[in-house]
C-alpha cells in the first residue's frame, strides 16, 4: 500500500467518485496464478467499504474565526 496506495485511491475516485475505501471493514486475499508463459504471478483483492465523501454543514456555527 505504501507504494501503490495513491493510485489505487485515484482509480477508486475515477469509478465511484471523490471517497475512500474503507480499512475499518476490509478483507483482503493473496492468491497465486501461473501466467501465460508459465511464470508465477501473485493476485491480491481488497474488499472494503466504500465511504463517498459528504460535506457537513453545520448551521448557526457561532465558532469563532481568527
């Protein structure tokens, strides 16, 4: 994750909009499969939860700005 983990959240962004996947819920798999010219290949699954990102407003914010 630490080295694909920004491109993956851009293709996530790209098919279901501006969000996170979820780490809190996640099931991931590694598996290996022989490729096509024999080599050993390793495929890995992330199932997680998809979070859309929601802009919360809040009303009468008496907060003070500085």
């Amino acid at each position: 994750m630490q080295h694909y983990g920004e491109s993956i959240k851009i293709i996530v962004n790209e098919k279901l909009g501006d969000g996170i996947m979820s780490a809190i819920d996640l099931y991931l798999t590694v598996d290996s499969v022989k490729g096509v010219a024999g080599e050993d290949r390793v495929v890995v699954t992330m199932n997680g939860k998809y979070l859309p990102h929601i802009e919360q407003l809040a009303n009468n914010n008496t907060a003070n700005t500085f």
